[in-house]
C-alpha cells in the first residue's frame, strides 16, 4: 500500500477513474435534464449556465447525455474486459499446466486470431448481428482474450517447475488444486493488470463503434454518438466533438496509468531504481 500510494501513476489514474465512476454512477442526481429529452426550441445552444455542455441536433442537454454516456462506455468496459479475461485464464491456464498438443492447439488459435486485425474482425461480426450494447460487450470480449492468455501461460510455465508446485505434487495435490490454489493466485498480478489496461481499449472501440452507427443506438446516450452528431455539426457546433472527445481520452488516460503505475509498483525490476 506504500509504494501504491506513493506512485505518482497510481494516485492519479486512480483519481480521474474514481471522478468518472462517481458521476456516472449519480447520473440520474447530477443530470440537470432528462438525457433523451429533445427540445426543439433549444436547438445547437452552445454552452452555458443554462446548458453547461450546449444541446445537440435535437435540443437535448449534452452535459446529461454525457453523464449517462459514461454508464455506457464504462459498463461495455467492465463487461468486455470480464469475459475476455475470463477466456484468457481458461485457456492460457490449460496451455501453460498442461503443454504439449493442447499447449500447441490454443497457441495456434491465439496465432490464427492475432493475425486478423481485431477492429474489422468486430465489424465483419457485428455486420450480422442487430447493434446493441449487449451484442458490443460480447463481441469485444470474444474477440480480445488473446493478449490474456498468453500472458496466463506464460505465467505459468514461469512457476510450473517451482519448488512449492513441485512440494504440492509431491503430496498429491490434484491438477485443479495446482491451478487454483497455487498457480493462479500467483498470477494475479498482471492479470490484473492487463484487465486495466484492457478496460481503456474497450471503451475506445465501444466509441468508436458508436461512432460508425455499429454500436449503442439513439436514442441512448453514447460518447460515440454523441460525437456522430458533432461530426455532422462541426462546423458550427464545436461543443458536441470536444466534450465527449475529452472523457474518452481522460478515461482511456486514467486507466493507462493506473495500469502503468500497478506494473510498476509490482515489477521488482522496477523497484531497484
């Protein structure tokens, strides 16, 4: 706890984080208007003490629709990054322990998958199914555990040959007791740590989806859609491009550190310095 909170990294990827979570979880307090409420009387208002953030195409309250946008972005985040962390440690965790031909068979998965660029490969799958923020979560999470696995694996082929795995082998200990017990505890760390740093590329294809009409669909707010709209409005309307543009890239910021700080703070070879 000392060396996190003395990590510069840590204390300020975790602060823009906690800022984003907090309001995104009081939307429905903080939000002055309703987020899909269209007011065609207050149409493309710039910013301020009435609309903080200025109103889109349809007279809605940007600032609202930006609150509940972070529900979204940061949901798709969580819900992604948990499906595909979790293919990652069932697979890395069987390719690592178990070796041979079915080491060899995930492996050439991972290669196969790896080798399709991952954004066209969610587009070409998304092409045949209806946009929602469900089918969002689960393709980017199908289509994201590779980098897990092979992190999971290489962790463990690290501590196979062990003296306390040989010790548990040596009193019997079953294979599910090995992985669980003793060889995935002790991998945490940087799986942890990669989900971090795999949340911030989640809401950046969430977004971007959003952006091409491929992702969360209007009228719910989207910092991806919300963006669509000033892309159409740019010239005139600079609020609806530089204010959802602004969370993506602090929220893709805060995770980058905190991620950056915790690989840090538990790499003993960055400790020595």
């Amino acid at each position: 706890m000392k060396k996190l909170i003395a990590n510069p990294l840590v204390i300020g990827g975790f602060a823009i984080i906690a800022a984003i979570l907090l309001l995104a979880l009081f939307a429905p307090f903080i939000a002055p208007y309703n987020p899909d409420a269209i007011d065609v009387k207050s149409i493309l208002f710039a910013p301020s003490s009435v609309h903080w953030m200025g109103t889109d195409s349809l007279g809605r309250d940007v600032f609202s629709r930006m609150l509940y946008g972070a529900r979204i972005s940061l949901l798709v985040g969580f819900v992604a990054v948990g499906i595909s962390t979790l293919i990652g440690i069932i697979f890395g965790a069987l390719a690592g322990f178990y070796k041979g031909t079915i080491d060899t068979i995930i492996m050439r998965l991972v290669d196969i998958m790896l080798s399709i660029p991952s954004f066209f490969l969610i587009l070409a799958v998304i092409a045949f199914l209806s946009p929602s923020i469900w089918n969002i979560m689960i393709v980017i999470g199908l289509t994201s555990w590779m980098s897990v696995t092979r992190l999971v694996r290489a962790e463990f082929l690290s501590l196979r040959n062990r003296e306390f795995i040989l010790a548990a082998q040596t009193l019997g200990a079953s294979d599910m007791r090995l992985i669980f017990k003793h060889l995935l505890p002790n991998s945490l760390t940087p799986i942890i740590v990669s989900s971090i740093l795999g949340i911030a590329s989640a809401v950046l294809l969430e977004s971007g989806l959003s952006f091409l009409g491929l992702g969360v669909q209007a009228p719910q707010a989207s910092w991806g859609n919300i963006l669509t709209d000033g892309k159409d409005n740019i010239q005139f309307a600079w609020w609806l491009s530089v204010f959802p543009g602004l969370a993506i890239l602090l929220t893709v910021l805060g995770y980058n550190l905190l991620g950056d700080g915790l690989r840090d703070v538990y790499n003993p070879r960055s400790n020595q310095h």
